[in-house]
C-alpha cells in the first residue's frame, strides 16, 4: 500500500542513512520501526533484551599462554 508522511527533516536523513547502513530500503526501515513500536503498545511491555555485563579483572594471568601443555592443564581443570 503506498501512503505519504510527513516526517522531521532530521528524522528522515537518520532514518535513511540508518537504512542504508543496514543495507535494507527505507520502506523497511520504516516497516520494523513501526511494527516494533506496535508490538511494544500490544504487549504491554518492550521486547525482550540481552544485556552482558563488562567486568575487568585486575589479576595477572595465572598461565603462561605461551605453553600449550599449561593453558590446557587450565582449561580442562575448568
């Protein structure tokens, strides 16, 4: 179906330089933005999403990387 928007000036250049980093026409960038936002009003809630967290270590490493025979001594005890 074709229809026509209005859309913000500066909205429509992120949407369409988003689009083309994606590598997908701007018709569906506009299709999942939509569909993604209707799904949220439906369910009620935003849509399932994974976040891992960082954590640094400050630790030398307790195995010399360079010896295959002692990396996987460590490996296999883990």
């Amino acid at each position: 179906m074709k229809t026509t928007l209005n859309l913000n000036d500066q909205v429509l250049r992120r949407a369409k330089g988003r689009a083309a980093r994606e590598g997908i026409t701007l018709t569906k960038f506009v299709e999942d933005a939509l569909r993604a936002r209707l799904a949220v009003a439906r369910g009620g809630k935003p849509p399932f999403r994974l976040r891992l967290e960082t954590v640094t270590g400050n630790r030398p490493p307790n195995v010399d990387i360079s010896d295959r025979d002692a990396l996987y001594d460590v490996i296999d005890r883990a």
